[in-house]
C-alpha cells in the first residue's frame, strides 16, 4: 500500500502558487477596470487579433491627419488675417493718395508715408508662422523678401536705383528730378521701373520665395494647396506702389510728374486691393475644405471608437465585480496559509 506524502511545507507551496495565479489574475482585472478592455487583447480574440489591429492603425492615422489639419488651419487663419492687414494698409494708402491728388501737393508727406509703409510691408511678408515664413511658398525655411533698406544697399533697392539712372541718366536724389516731365514719368512707370517687379529681375533682387505653394493632405483622399506666396501679382504690385513714391525722387518731382506718379500709386494699390481679395477667397475656400475633411474623419472615428469597443471592450461592472471577488480569494488564501504555517505537532504531544 501506498501513502502520498503530506506536510505543512507541501500544503504551503501548494497555496503559494494559487495565490500568485490568483495576483495575476486581480491585475489583469484591475486593468480592465482602468482602461475597459481586454488586459491581453490577443489571448481574447485570437483569430480577429488582426481585425483589431486594422481598426486601430486606421484610427491612428485618421488622428494624425486631424491635428495635422489642426496646424493648417491654424497657418490659413494667420494667413487671412495678414492678408487682411495688406488689403487695409492699402486701401488707407490708397484713400491718402488720393486726398493728397485733390487737395494740393504734399510730396515730402507722401514719401515720408510710402517709406513707413514700405518698411512695414516687407515686415509682414517676411513674418514667420510656427517653423516657417507664411509668404515663401514651398521654401518655408528662406525669409520671403529681402530688406529694401538695409546696409549695404540691397539687391532690391539697387534694382530701382540702377533703373531710374538707366531712364534719366542721373539718380533720384539729384535736383534733376525736377525736369523730368509727365510724359516721361508714365513712361518709365509703365516700362522699366515695372520691369523691376516682374521676372527675372523680382525673383533675382526682391524675392526668394518660392511660387509653388505648400500643398497639404487633408484627408486620404485630398491634397490642396494652403498657403500663397510673395511672388503674387498683389504683393509685387504692393511693392511697386509704396517703392515709386517713396523712392523714385518725389519730393523733389516737378507737379506734373508728381501727380503722374500718385496716379500711377493709387491704380496699382487698388489692383492690389482686389487681388489681395482674391487670395482670401482662395485660402478661403481651402479652410472650408480642411473644416469639412476634419469633420468627416471625426465621424470616422466615431465609427472606428465603437467597432473597436466592440472588439476590445470589457464591461467596467463585470470588471470591478471580479476584481472584488478575487481579492476576496486572496485575502482567504492569505488567512488559509496562515493557519496553515501555524500547525505544528508539538500541538498535539
């Protein structure tokens, strides 16, 4: 006959190993209760572990373009607003022009006035928008425009300069200015100081942006351009407005010349006013596709929320209830094992 054997020690380890099966088991619990689903997502579903796996990559990518489109939003907003500051700093220009054409000449004013604007406008083209300049197009790390006032003479004012010598044979500040007639002015408005703003002079001497704009995936499905770029016909024509009168000698002009040369400012301002305008309907309807694609993937990640807790989802009551039940396990494990630590022999002798 054959007895097993028994004893305190054995009784002991045999308890110890439930008891640490039974840990375990209280930690996954308590997990699925913190976060209601499934502590081994795999071990549960098995075969549609991958199904699991595809519902959650889509829903990582789908968020991952939201706060993408967040950001884009964000550098359209900033973008419509600069734009808005442009196309009023313009419009006030414009308006000043033309009380100075009505009310008598104010040269010395006028360039004094162009001159800040000036200033003030290459500031804003060359403003920086998180990591990058709003107006330089794909190149969003070059600063936009190059400094017009800076010393050395920049590469921008020397065009203007070289200009107006090659037209008139002397430079703007000389007294000269004076004799240079209105038919004279129109013409080298019309022609070579306008050949300054356009290429290959203005992408040589004023601008590094590119004209390519920054094009943005708005959904998996959607790639837009957001973002304009001081190589624009407005910006260039902006530039050209505010340089001819506070550059090209107008305190100095004889009247003639000089409301030849308003005039030319005040139609060149207001072609910019309107192609300021059109930029904001473009980027306007651009932030209305970008709101609408982040609302549409928000819908689908309504979708994708509810498959997924379908798949995954633990039910928290069920959960905390088992939680409960397993401490009582142990704590009854821990009270089995203490009597059982306790036995001795000795007891009974």
């Amino acid at each position: 006959m054959k007895t097993t054997f028994i004893s305190t020690s054995a009784l002991s380890a045999a308890t110890r190993q439930s008891l640490m099966k039974v840990q375990q088991e209280l930690a996954d619990a308590q997990k699925e209760v913190l976060t209601e689903r499934f502590a081994d997502v795999g071990m549960q579903l098995g075969y549609r572990t991958g199904q699991s796996i595809s519902l959650r990559q889509d829903y990582a990518r789908l968020t991952t373009m939201i706060e993408t489109n967040s950001t884009v939003s964000s550098r359209l907003e900033a973008t419509q607003t600069t734009l808005q500051n442009l196309a009023d700093t313009a419009q006030d220009f414009s308006e000043q022009l033309l009380a100075l054409r009505m009310g008598g000449s104010n040269a010395l004013g006028a360039q004094t006035d162009a001159t800040s604007r000036l200033d003030g406008f290459l500031d804003i083209m060359n403003m920086s928008f998180s990591s990058g300049y709003l107006f330089a197009g794909v190149n969003s790390d070059v600063k936009p425009l190059t400094d017009y006032f800076a010393t050395p003479t920049s590469t921008s004012k020397q065009s203007v300069d070289d200009a107006f010598f090659a037209e008139f044979g002397f430079s703007q500040s000389d007294p000269a200015v004076s004799t240079i007639s209105a038919a004279d002015m129109e013409n080298f408005l019309n022609t070579t100081f306008a050949d300054v703003f356009e290429d290959p002079s203005w992408s040589a001497n004023w601008s590094s942006a590119s004209s390519d704009n920054m094009r943005s995936r708005i959904s998996s499905s959607e790639l837009i351009e957001t973002s304009t770029n001081a190589n624009e016909s407005a910006f260039r024509k902006l530039a050209m407005a505010y340089t001819m009168v506070a550059d090209l000698g107008t305190s100095t002009l004889g009247q003639p010349a000089y409301e030849a040369l308003i005039d030319k400012a005040i139609t060149v301002v207001n072609e910019a006013v309107q192609q300021i305008g059109d930029q904001q309907s473009k980027l306007g309807v651009a932030e209305q596709r970008v709101t609408d694609a982040s609302d549409r993937m928000s819908l689908q990640i309504d979708i994708l929320t509810t498959q997924i807790t379908s798949l995954e989802g633990v039910d928290p009551n069920e959960a905390a209830t088992r939680v409960n039940q397993l401490l009582t396990q142990i704590e009854t494990s821990y009270a089995l094992t203490a009597r059982i630590m306790g036995l001795s022999i000795l007891n009974y002798l």
